[in-house]
C-alpha cells in the first residue's frame, strides 16, 4: 500500500498573514489563488520583488503596524488606527508622538515588564518545587 500524500493549501488571507504583509496589497493573482506549503516556503526564502516591495514600504497590516510603533494591536484600535499603513506613515507617527501613541507605549512597556515579573515568579516556584522532591 502507497501512502498518498496530499498538497498542503491555504487560503491567500492565511499566506499573506503568514508572510507579514496586508492582503489588499498583494498582486491580484496572489489574492484569487490558494497558496501551497511549498509555495509559502519558496516566498520565504526568495521574495519575489513585489514581497520585497510591500515588506519594505508597505501598506502593512495591523499587526506589523502595531510591532513597528511598539505597541498592541488593541493600542492601535484605541488611538483610532484602524486601516493598514505604510512605512512612511508609520515614520510620521514616530516624529509625531502622538499622545495616545506615548501612552500605549507607557502601557505596553508595563505589560512586558509585568510578563517578565510573572515568569521570574514562576521559575522561582518551579525551582522550589524541583528542590521539594530531591
């Protein structure tokens, strides 16, 4: 008996999330196909020059937007940032400084320092515990 192995698909929203970069940007046969694992790991490696593009100056998705400013993808909701947005207006904000972005920013530097807290705390008592049963 032969083993029959299938081609992984995923949608085109799946690849391009996969692939850091916003949907309604990418070419129009990207947007109407469904892409193959070996298809995602060859744009991976060698980007094509429109993956450079978009990758490069953008529009960026939400998530990429909310990781450049240094902030959540919920800060960028609060601070009414609702679309994707391109290198350049991501610099702007940047100069800018907003004060919504200057309090996400506060928040999310309190977030880390809370995840870091917790995780030292759960070593500690995962440390007490290893010394508990020797």
């Amino acid at each position: 008996m032969t083993s029959h192995q299938t081609t992984q698909t995923m949608k085109p929203a799946t690849a391009a999330k996969k692939l850091g970069v916003y949907l309604e940007a990418t070419p129009t046969e990207f947007q109407e196909g469904v892409v193959s694992r070996s298809e995602l790991n060859a744009l991976q490696a060698d980007p094509p020059e429109w993956l450079q593009e978009l990758r490069r100056n953008g529009p960026h998705p939400r998530p990429v937007v909310a990781a450049k400013l240094g902030i959540s993808i919920s800060g960028l909701a609060r601070g009414g940032i609702t679309d994707a947005l391109t290198t350049e207006q991501i610099e702007a904000l940047k100069k800018e400084l907003p004060e919504w972005l200057q309090k996400e920013r506060a928040t999310q530097a309190e977030v880390r320092k809370e995840a870091v807290r917790i995780k030292e705390k759960n070593a500690e008592k995962q440390a007490e515990h290893g010394d508990q049963t020797r």
